[in-house]
C-alpha cells in the first residue's frame, strides 16, 4: 500500500450511544479547515450490509442523498456538502454490502488464485483501498476526513476499525488523526456528569488497537475542568485535546463553537500541516441572521413520512439557507397526507402562507396531496412541488383545469385511461430495485420569461434526480393549452423537468431535486424565491387586512 504523496487523513468514530452526531461534527472540523485554506473532502463508511440505503424505507435510514454522479448515499453526505460546498461522488460512501459484494465478485472470478478470502487481509484491504482511492483522486485533497458510522463495539465496525489501525501503521501515524466523538450524560436527579461511559468506550477502542487525538465530549452543560481532567487523565490524552460539544440550538453553530477551543488549529497543528488564519466572517454572518431574523412565515410540508423529519433533512435544511437569505425564519407545519385525504386541506393550510409536496413513493396519501395542491391553486398560495410534487401538480391540474377527471399516474392505478403521468421508458423492462432509477445530474434547458428562469438568471441549468415516472408528453399540448407552463426539459430526452402557473403568485413544480444542491453559504434558487413569495404573500394578506379594518373605521 503506497501512501498518496501528501494527503492527511482524520478518522472520526462514536461512542457510548449512537446518533450523538457525528456526521455533523466531521463536517464541521472540513468547514474549519477549508476556512484555512486546505482542500478537504469527507467518506462515510457505513457498516450496514445493504449495498447502499436506496432500497431502504426512510423510517429506517433517513433520506437518500444523490450525488451528482448518481450514487445513493447516507444522509451525511448533505452535511458534508452543505458545510464544506464541496460536492460528493460514489467514492465518499463505502458500505459493508459494497465491500463484501467487490470481495465475493472477485472470489467468484478467481483472482485470488485458490486463498481461502477472509476478513483480514482481504475485506480489510478492500476498506484500506476504497479510502486511499479518495485521497488519490484527481482533486488531490490535503485532508480526507473519515466518518465510521456506528459505535465503538459494533459487531458491524469491527472490520473498518480493524482496517483504520492498519490504515495508520501502513502510512503512519504521523499522517493520520483520531477523533471520537463519546457522550458526557447527565444525572439529574445527583446532579452529576458521569465521565465513565467515556471512559469505556476509549478502552474499548484501545482494546482494538486505536487511541483517540481528540476527543469531542457531547453534552448538555458546559463541561467543568475538574471532568475534563478527569477524562484526560483516564483516557490519556492531553487535557487541550478534551473538547466541548455543547449542544446548539443550530447544527450551523457547532463549527463555531469548535472554533472557540481551537479545535481547527489543534488539527491542523497534529496534522504538522501549516498554520493559517481562518476566514469564517462569511459563516459568521450566515449563524448571526439564523439567530436574528427580521421575518417570519410558515411553510406546510405535505408528505408521507413526515413522522421522522430526516427522510426530509435536506429539505429543511434548504428552507434555513433559503430564510437567511430573505432574513427570515422559516417554521415548517408538518401534514400527514393521509388525514388531508380524509378531513379536507382548510383546515389545515388556512394558516401557512406556502405549501411544499416533497418527493416520495407509493399511492398512500396521493388524493391528500392533490387536495392541498388544489387549495393552493385556488387560493394563491405559493406552491413548490418537488419530484413526486410536480407529478401531483399535474395530476391536479389535469382533473379540475383540463377536466381529465379521470387522470393519474401509472404508478398509483396501473390501469388508469389518462396517464399523465408514466413510468419513463428506461424503467419499462427494469426488474431490481437497488440503483435503477434514474439518477443524478442532467441538464435542463429554461424557458426565458418564467419563475424558473428569472430564479436561476441563466439558460441551462443541472439538477439531481431520483424517479422512475415522469410527466406524459402525449398530454403535453391539452395541458398547455389550458394554461400549465412548461419552464424547464431535458434538452436530451424531452422530458419536463419544471412546470409553472403564471396567473399566481408563484405555483412552480420540480422533476429534480433541488434540496440536494442547496448549501449554507449559498441557499438554492428556488427555495430562496418560494420563501420569498410566501413573505410577500403574507405581507399583503396583512395589508389588505389593516386596509379593511381601515374601511370599517371609516364607515363606523
């Protein structure tokens, strides 16, 4: 193994309990050495043996964040790129399913020669490999940051920390950094915070062969010197290099905090990288008008997962770029589409002052959907529909514009008469499931003198997708006709990829994905214009209603 000429490499693991955030924390360490100056990167190593979380429901994993390349991935992977701006591949996601599925297909070609294949040296290897290939990649990184998903005692992370202890003895220690990320509980009831857990969670990792650098201390007080000691002392790594992990009210305010104990400079010091100033005025301002609104307005999220708020994580995240950048907070109301497709959409939007229908799959909670898109229409609400949200918009706009009233998608009524909307011809002889949508960036051609147009300020865009049923051209000219704008197709296959109203405020609807594109420093057009529409919507809505109260006195 041939260490690439001058990347470093920082593995960041977690202990005591799962979920403490350390996708979170490894793109803020990225953030902070990208602020001085050094190109940085980030892999996430899963240990679950699906190949990847494509075909996982989003109860069990979250949301599948596309790369521009067509890899579905671990939500992390929009931490990462949100946080450092800079874009993903398939290579910055390894899981157990892709490490043994490479193993087991060359096994069955023969190009082990007859060895019996076994974790170490093989499956190790392949680990030690698929990192190295990142940090040797044309993009010649300084510093690749390894995130192990998991806890320290996973059955499931043994081989990737196994394959971590051989990584730095291979390029050795002095090019490599361990961060673990651990838990700091406290008991309310003796008012104590115990160290122990961390304690053990280190010793474990020891017993694996691996001592952390650093270790970054979860917890909901601030953290005394006397614990601090303490775990330095047990743990035995230098007192500096116990950090805080406050919990925040922003994720956005983590790299900052870190940034008060010099973490970015201990890195790098650790690292023997060179020392430069940050510039973090830029993050800085971005944290301050999250915490210092001048706005407010309340967006309804209609959708079918909306009882674990991950499988939407890049949507609300796009909606905090995209408030910031009107000087807004953006509260979101959470619908479950089914009790809108019982109970009616009044009583549910008469308070928000913008709808978004996410992406999704399936038929449960379609004619909940459609409802609340029809309410929006009617009502001049701003509307935003993204993938699955497009698909309903039309649906609508075919059964009460078009009176196609028996119009859907193939998806949800296999036999319906009007499909508007279809399974793309690509996905007609597709049998599996796992990475056959289609996926990742495609161009898309604007149509001058509409939303999505004056949005993005320029003729061809790329956006990321993920479906397999798209809008039905032979119903193109009907729906045109009668007044659906058609903003935006893919110059290659015709296919729609933005349609618009433009008798309303702003009604646009979306093939791709554009929460997948949206980043901190720079919130994605169209979530920036929707927020914008839904405050001056509401706004005027508060003029008119002094401008009547102003009638009434009059009158009085």
């Amino acid at each position: 193994m041939v260490k690439s000429k001058s990347t470093r490499y920082i593995f960041i693991t977690g202990g005591v309990v799962s979920s403490l955030g350390k996708g979170i924390a490894a793109a803020s360490i990225g953030m902070l050495l990208k602020a001085r100056g050094y190109h940085v990167t980030i892999m996430k190593m899963d240990p679950y043996i699906n190949v990847d979380p494509g075909t996982l429901s989003p109860y069990q994993h979250g949301e599948v964040y596309v790369t521009d390349d067509g890899a579905e991935t671990d939500l992390d992977l929009g931490h990462y790129e949100r946080f450092i701006g800079t874009d993903m591949t398939k290579k910055n996601n390894a899981t157990t399913g892709q490490i043994y599925y490479t193993v087991i297909t060359r096994e069955r070609r023969g190009d082990y020669l007859g060895k019996t294949v076994q974790v170490i040296p093989h499956i190790t290897n392949e680990i030690k490999q698929r990192i190295l290939a990142v940090g040797e990649s044309d993009a010649n990184y300084d510093v690749v940051l390894v995130e192990i998903g998991g806890t320290v005692g996973d059955i499931e992370s043994l081989p990737f920390l196994e394959a971590t202890r051989q990584f730095i003895q291979d390029i050795g220690p002095q090019n490599v950094m361990t961060i673990h990320l651990t838990l700091l509980p406290y008991l309310q009831t003796s008012g104590e915070m115990k160290t122990k857990p961390t304690q053990h969670s280190v010793m474990k990792m020891r017993e694996i062969g691996l001592q952390p650098d650093m270790l970054l201390c979860r917890t909901a007080i601030p953290l005394a010197k006397e614990e601090r000691d303490k775990i330095a002392l047990f743990c035995s790594i230098p007192q500096e290099m116990v950090i805080e992990a406050r919990d925040c009210d922003s994720i956005y305010q983590v790299p900052l905090n870190f940034e008060e104990q010099s973490v970015g400079n201990k890195v790098v010091n650790r690292l023997g990288l060179v020392q430069h100033e940050p510039d973090l005025s830029g993050w800085r301002d971005f944290v301050r008008k999250i915490e210092n609104p001048s706005a407010f307005v309340r967006i309804a999220i209609c959708g079918k997962y909306t009882h674990l708020k991950d499988s939407y994580k890049s949507i609300i995240e796009s909606f905090v770029h995209a408030g910031v950048e009107n000087n807004a907070k953006v509260e979101l109301k959470w619908l479950d589409a089914e009790k809108l497709e019982l109970n009616g959409a009044e009583r549910y939007l008469r308070d928000v002052h913008g709808l978004l229908i996410p992406g999704g799959f399936g038929e449960r909670g379609i004619e909940g959907k459609i409802k609340a898109i029809r309410y929006a229409r009617e009502n001049n609400m701003p509307f935003f529909g993204i993938c699955l949200g497009l698909q309903c918009a039309v649906i609508e706009f075919a059964r009460h514009i078009c009176s196609i009233n028996d119009a859907n998608s193939t998806e949800f009524d296999p036999t319906t008469k009007n499909p508007v909307i279809d399974l793309m011809e690509t996905q007609v002889k597709v049998v599996e499931k796992g990475g056959t949508m289609r996926l990742g960036a495609y161009r898309c051609l604007l149509q001058k003198e509409t939303r999505a147009f004056d949005a993005f300020k320029k003729p061809e865009i790329s956006e990321r997708h993920r479906h397999r049923y798209e809008f039905n051209n032979s119903y193109l000219q009907q729906l045109t006709t009668n007044g659906l704008i058609i903003s935006g197709k893919n110059p290659e296959t015709g296919l729609v990829e933005m349609i618009e109203l433009r008798d309303h405020p702003w009604f646009v609807g979306v093939q791709f994905h554009p929460e997948l594109k949206s980043r901190a420093l720079n919130a994605h057009p169209l979530f920036r214009e929707f927020v914008k529409a839904a405050i001056d919507g509401k706004n005027e809505l508060h003029d008119n209603k002094l401008m009547d109260e102003s009638d009434e006195d009059s009158n009085d």
